[in-house]
C-alpha cells in the first residue's frame, strides 16, 4: 500500500471512529432482573438474592428508610433531568451458572466484551500462560455481579484479600461491618445513601499489615443491560504499613436512555498505609445532542485514620453525560497525604461537576490539588473542591492548582473553590487559570505537518500532563487515547 | 420588625454569616447621640459634605452641593438586607463631562438602633467623581447603592467602616458603560460586625472595575463578603483584591466572583484573596470563584491564607525591631496592597492612618 493509501485509510478509520462511540457495543447475555421500581421488597429482594446475612439486610433497610426522607441536591451547577425512582431495575445479574473454577468457564460472551473493553493486553497472556507477564489482578464487574475474581492465589499468599463485596460479606463479615459505611455513612448525602440501600455488587479489598501488595488490583465496571442503574459499592482497608494501587476503569455501550450510576468508594488507611486509586472514566457521554448518556454521581471518599497514611486519588474523567463526583480525603492521622489529580474532559452537552475535599484535622498533614478541567462543544465543566484547616491541625500545607482549557466559545469552565483555615499555622495556597490553547501553539504543531486534531489532541495532552503521569502505565497510555478520541469532532 | 427575615446559613451566600445579633439591634431605640467631631478627610478640594445621622440627613451639619435628597431607583432584588432599605435617600447625578467640585464626603452615624438608607450615583458621558463614605456610632446601618455609569464616566467609591459595634451592611449594584471606570474600595477597620454585598456588571466594550478592600477582624468580629463581577462585553477589565486579618476568635470571609458571559471575549479578569492570621481561634474563610462562558479570556485567580512570614519576622529582629513593631509593620504591609490602590492621596493617607490605628489597638 502506498503511503497515500495508508493515510486515506487513517483518515477512513478516524471518521469511523468519531461518528461512533468506539466502545459503544452491546451484547446480549440472559439477564436476571429485580422488578422493576424501588421498595423495601427490591431491597429484601437483592439481599436475597446474595444471600447476606440478617445484619446486611438491616443496614440496606436502614438505609433505604432514611433515603426516603432525604431530597436530591441542588447546588451543583448541573442541570439535571427529573430522575424516576421507580422506572428502573435495581438489579441484574448474567443468569446464574454453577459456580466457576476458572475464568476457561465463564461465558464465552462476556470473554468477548472483556476482550473489546481491553482487558485482555495483560490478561491473555496470563491466560494463555505467558510467564513473567506483568501481573494486574481484575476484579470484573459486569454489570452488578463480579463475575470472576483472578490471580486470587496470588494474593491470598501474600494473605491479600480481593473480593466482590458480596462474598466478602459471606466470608469476612466482621471486617466488612467494621469498616462499611464507616469513611462515608449511610446519611451522608442522596445518592450514597441510595446506594447503601440498594448496592449491588463492587469490591472490598484488604491489604494486611505491613503487606505491599503484589500486583496492582483493577476493575473493569461496565454497565449492560438496558434500565439498569448500577450502584457499585468498594471498600479498601490498608492496615498499617501496607501499600495497595488500585485501578478503575470504565466504559459502556450506547444506548439511548439515561442510566443513573450511583457508586460509593471509600478507602481507609491506617498508619504508614499507603493507597493510591486510579481512575479511568469513559461511560457513554450520550451524542451530540446531549440525548443519552449515563449520569454519574459517585461518593468517593478515603480517611487517612493513621498516623503518616497517605492516599492518592488520580482520575481521568471523559464520559458520563453527568458527572457529579468529589474524591475526598479527611487528613485525621499526623502527617497523613492526600492528593488529588484529576482531569476532566467535557465535549457536545456533557456536564461535569467534580473537585475533592481535603479535611485537614491531624498535625502536619499536607495535601496537593491539580485539577485540569478541559471544556469543548457545549459543555459545562466545573472545578468545586474544599480545603479545610480545623483549629488543632498544625504546619497544614495546601497546595492547589486548578487550570482550565477552554476549546470553543460555547462552553463554559468554572472553578468553585472554597478555603476554610481555622489555624495560622497552616500555608494554604490556591492558583487558578483559564485560557484557551494559543494560535502561536497551533501553528507551530500545524507547521510541523499535524493537522488541527491531533495538534489540539497534543496540545490538551500536554496540559494534562501533570496529572496523566500519576497514572500507572498502562492507565496513562489509555487516558491519553480517550482525551484524543473524546475531542474528535470538537475543533477544525 | 416583621420586615426582617433573614437568611441561614444553609442559603449557599450566606454560608459563613452570622445575623444573629440583628433582631435585637431592630428593636433598640437610637440614643442620639452624635460626636462632636465627625472623621472629615482634610483635603485641598472640599466638595460636598453629608451628614446621615440615623438615617436622616442633618442638614444643618451639610452642604449637599450638587447632591440631591429624594426618591431613589434602586432595585434591592430579593436581598434579604437590601429590601429594607425603602426609597428616600441620597442621589448623585452628574450631566456629561460634569464633575462635583471636589471630593464627596458623607458620613453616616447609627446611634443604637438600625437605619436603612438607598443611594444612587448615576454618572454621564465622561463624567467623574470621588466618594468617600464613613461610618461611625454603634447599631446597625443598612445601605443599598445604585450606581449607572455612562461611557467614560469614572467613579471611584471608597469607604471606611470604624463604628465601634453593631452591624453595617453594604449592598453596591453597579453597571458599567463602555470604556467607563469604576473603583470600589473598602476598609473595614472597626468594631462592627459587616457584610458586603456587590454585584457589578460592565455592559460595555473596555470598561474597568475594581473592587476590593482590606477587613480587620478582632474579638469575636465577623466581616463577610460575597461580591461578584460580571463581564458581559468584550475587552473588560475587573481585579478584585482583598486582605483579610484576623484576630481573637475573629473570623473574615471573602466570596468573591468573576463571571464571564458568552460572548464577553477579551476579558480580563483577575482576584487576589489573601488572608491573614493573627491567632490560633481566628478563622479565615475564602471562595475565588471564576465562571466563564467565553474562552478568549484571561482570567486568573490566587488565594493564600497563612501567618507572618517568619523569615521577614526574624530579619525584622535582626535588625532591632521589636517583636510587636515587626508584626505591626508587616501586618501594615499586608493591608496595604488593597488600600494603596485608592487614588487621591489624602483620602489614602487618611485610609492608612484608620488601618494603623486599628493595627495599634492590638
């Protein structure tokens, strides 16, 4: 093929792509549902149907009492649609097989949407036994039901337990009542509390003391069938000394209705522990019209209980019609971290409301902020963080940046950023920028012979370096694909 | 009063405010009693001079100049302060190219109770003026102020806050014509507890506005913010920069807003919150906040919140400075970035002189 051609067929494959949503594809595995709607039955109904234990359901049912006299918020600046309640499924899981002894066994079906998702660059090696494979170890969600759990023996040698939620609460049912609803309780706000009532599947997750986990921990969540909300619900305790990364990506396929995905993550680290929790985000972002699309409103929240933990929060925030979504972390222990980096990515009607908290209430706790917020099409983007210095928090040190690009006069960037310090002692610093990427910029790109989308491609990769390098490997070359493919269709 | 309906602190702009003490200034009778002297600012142009007592103009102690006493358009919106004010109160209109003959002095002196007065400042073409405005006495003062500016026309509105209790509230809602100025200054340096309100809006290619000030917070003292900046032309300039210090169990919040309409490219916006604390039970609150629409703009914002610097703290000692004096001088400093942006000399000097000897009082 001449060189002509090959470019031609670049071009051919770059149209393909944007004027479809690449991972927008379904398939149709059997489903069980929950009936449809909301009551205390759909909440008995999904307990149930995991077999958890009575004090599970009582929690659920708590919760779901005091969601009933709880209202949405309001204070983002998020034009959100009226959501029904009662016109969803709560629950769907891929019909029941005999329990599964390897992944060999697993729905052939499924394979293929892990294979299309991505999964599988690490994971068919390992499958097809390649050895000396780097190892990533994949809890995959699919849609609310972990479907296999790998590397299981890996890590239960280094005495590593990596679970769906739902098992774990069958096997290690005290240290899930300890810690569940203890970083982020049941009242904390509408969807969390929904989320408690009605949470389907997720992962728990906990590194023993003085255990540097072995291998960085992924989950692939993925949400399926039609009219389902997914409300994913992780917990990971690292105790003392222990380290653990843990990854979250995510994609979805088109579809044409709103879907709500209502998830709660809360870390907990004790002293010396450290995590770091990485997030992809690409759920369908509805097309260009704003007309489907998943809402997004997450609950994330880590406490650094011990004495030097730290916990790393690094999300790349491209899909969701939606997002709604404040990784945070309470710096209780003396001389706990926390840090927060974070790129948002809006194009065509998305809407995107996110930032992180930081509470600083332990001696000589410090935290970084670096929030890069890039807005293109009609899309609205939205830094909102809190930056709090209780009185008795000594030598806090706050540094944050929050920059935004601005691609196109129809969008809009906001930065919403709120310090509160209640000590003289701490050092709190806050920049903010807008711009817009300078013709200066593009032409130099352009003069180098790239047309105008990959120049901006470059150019936004560029401004979000900062936090893209946080990200592991593997996560960092996915993340700079999806702010390419995101933009496509937003300039030229 | 009925009238008086106040917002919790669960209303998003009223987060960090406290009017709990309001009610029961509404119900206190003024006394009356009024200083003998009244802070005038010497200065080499006299212009017209005002005095409010209670809300009421005393017009013996006057001379209104070209300011007018009457009906007064200012729209308090649904402010929960502001619709109180009514409608009789000061005006100052000035044709095109027209200035008062020299500086616009008023004072306000609240003697107990509340007093509720509007205002309007509404400027020609290429017309200027300077005001200052003082308060003084204890109570509450409540103000609403509507200011138009024409194509060219500059206003610069500075204001001193010395009274030594109570409760004043500001309320500035301002349209700024092309290529017309506006500078808004305030020192809060007494014993009152304040809140400010400002909504400034410049409707015109290349106008400028600047608002800021420096609030001085001792006691159990409460000085609130909550101002914003909208730009709805092209080639708009605004700066907004505010010092707070605070002391004691003194708390300072600044919510301050830039926002950029669609359309108003060229726009170049920029805050600067900077925060000071004096002791470990004082509070600093801040919220630089930027909402844009239009994306050839630059808009940049920054906010410290810290103690001295100890460096500068120990070079000061090393050169002999007492430990007391250094804290002044630099606290002095600290300050003096917002009220060094006040044009006319005297009118600054004066402004230094209230900040130091607040500085003094510690």
């Amino acid at each position: 093929m001449t060189d002509q051609n090959v470019r031609n067929q670049e071009a051919q494959d770059a149209v393909d792509r944007a004027s479809t949503y690449e991972w927008g594809f379904s398939s149709d595995i059997e489903q069980e549902f929950a009936p449809k709607g909301l009551s205390e039955d759909t909440v008995r109904y999904i307990s149930a149907k995991k077999n958890e234990p009575e004090w599970m359901l009582e929690w659920r049912l708590k919760a779901y009492r005091a969601w009933l006299t709880m209202e949405e918020v309001s204070w983002a600046k998020l034009d959100i649609p009226a959501i029904d309640f009662q016109d969803a499924y709560y629950y769907a899981e891929p019909k029941q097989k005999p329990k599964l002894g390897s992944l060999d066994e697993v729905d052939p079906e499924i394979l293929r949407v892990y294979e299309k998702l991505g999964i599988p660059i690490e994971e068919q090696k390992v499958l097809a036994g390649v050895e000396g494979a780097r190892k990533v170890a994949v809890d995959a969600v699919f849609d609310s039901v972990s479907v296999a759990t790998t590397f299981r023996a890996e890590l239960e040698k280094a005495g590593v337990i990596f679970r769906s939620i739902s098992e774990a609460v069958r096997e290690y049912p005290d240290l899930v009542r300890k810690y569940l609803g203890s970083v982020v309780p049941q009242r904390d706000n509408y969807f969390a509390c929904l989320n408690a009532a009605v949470f389907s599947d997720g992962t728990f997750v906990y590194i023993p003391e003085g255990v540097r986990c072995p291998m960085e921990l992924s989950t692939y969540f993925r949400i399926n069938a039609e009219n389902t909300g997914q409300f994913e619900r992780t917990l990971i305790v690292a105790d003392k000394g222990s380290y653990v990364s843990y990854l979250e990506g995510c994609t979805a396929p088109m579809r044409d209705e709103n879907q709500l995905h209502a998830a709660v993550v809360e870390l907990y680290a004790h002293e010396d522990a450290e995590i770091k929790y990485s997030t992809v985000q690409n759920w369908y972002p509805g097309d260009a019209n704003g007309v489907g699309g998943i809402y997004n409103f997450v609950t994330k929240r880590a406490m650094c209980a011990g004495a030097r933990s730290k916990v790393s929060w690094t999300q790349v925030e491209t899909g969701s019609a939606i997002t709604w979504k404040y990784p945070s972390c309470i710096l209780k222990g003396e001389g706990s971290v926390g840090e927060f980096y974070s790129v948002a990515l809006t194009n065509n009607r998305q809407q995107a409301d996110t930032g992180t908290k930081m509470v600083h209430i332990g001696k000589n706790s410090r935290s970084t902020i670096v929030s890069k917020g890039i807005s293109a099409g009609r899309s609205n983007n939205t830094y909102r963080g809190l930056v709090r210095v209780n009185s008795g928090a000594e030598n806090v040190r706050n540094f944050t940046q929050c920059d935004s690009l601005l691609l196109g006069d129809q969008c809009g960037a906001h930065t919403v950023p709120y310090i509160e310090v209640k000590n003289p002692s701490a050092q709190i610093e806050h920049e903010a920028t807008t711009s817009k990427i300078s013709d200066d910029q593009m032409f130099y790109a352009q003069q180098r012979g790239l047309n105008t989308e990959d120049a901006v491609a470059l150019i936004v990769n560029g401004f979000a370096k900062e936090v893209l390098q946080q990200l592991p490997m593997e996560f960092a070359v996915e993340a700079q694909k999806l702010l390419g493919i995101s933009l496509e269709g937003s300039v030229g | 009063m009925s009238l008086l309906e106040l917002p919790s602190n669960r209303t998003e702009g009223w987060r960090w405010s406290d009017l709990s003490a309001l009610p029961e200034i509404v119900a206190r009778q003024p006394a009356g009693t009024v200083p003998e002297a009244l802070p005038w600012i010497g200065c080499a142009r006299e212009g017209p001079r005002l005095v409010f007592i209670d809300g009421k103009l005393a017009a013996d102690q006057s001379n209104l100049g070209t300011i007018e006493i009457g009906s007064v358009q200012a729209n308090p919106a649904d402010h929960a302060l502001a619709r109180l004010v009514g409608s009789e109160g000061w005006k100052l209109k000035l044709g095109q190219d027209h200035a008062p003959q020299g500086l616009v002095q008023i004072v306000h002196v609240t003697t107990g109770g509340a007093d509720h007065l509007p205002a309007e400042i509404e400027l020609d073409v290429d017309a200027q003026a300077s005001v200052v405005e003082t308060y003084i006495g204890e109570g509450w003062a409540n103000r609403l102020t509507s200011i138009r500016l024409s194509r060219g026309a500059r206003l610069m509105l500075n204001r001193r806050l010395l009274s030594s209790a109570g409760y004043v509230s500001l309320n500035d809602h301002a349209v700024i014509g092309e290529g017309a100025s506006l500078i808004v200054a305030t020192l809060s340096a007494g014993g009152a507890d304040t809140r400010m309100d400002g909504q400034l809006t410049l409707t015109g290619d290349a106008a400028f506005a600047e608002f800021g000030g420096a609030l001085l917070a001792r006691g159990t003292q409460r000085h609130d913010a909550n101002l914003a900046v909208r730009h709805e032309a092209v080639g708009g300039m605004s700066r907004q920069v505010w010092r707070s210090v605070a002391d004691d169990k003194a708390t300072c919040s600044v919510a301050a807003r830039v926002e950029v309409a669609r359309g108003a490219q060229k726009t170049d916006g920029e805050q600067s919150l900077k925060g000071l604390l004096l002791s470990r039970t004082a509070t600093i609150n801040a919220k630089p906040e930027l909402e844009i629409f239009a994306d050839d703009v630059k808009c940049a914002h920054g906010a410290t919140v810290g103690e001295l610097n100890r460096d500068a703290l120990f070079y000061l000692a090393s050169r002999g400075v007492a430990p007391q004096e250094a804290k002044a001088l630099l606290t002095q400093a600290f300050v003096a970035d917002a009220i060094d942006r006040i044009g006319e000399e005297e009118v600054r000097d004066a402004f230094h002189e209230n900040a130091m000897a607040w500085l003094g009082g510690r």
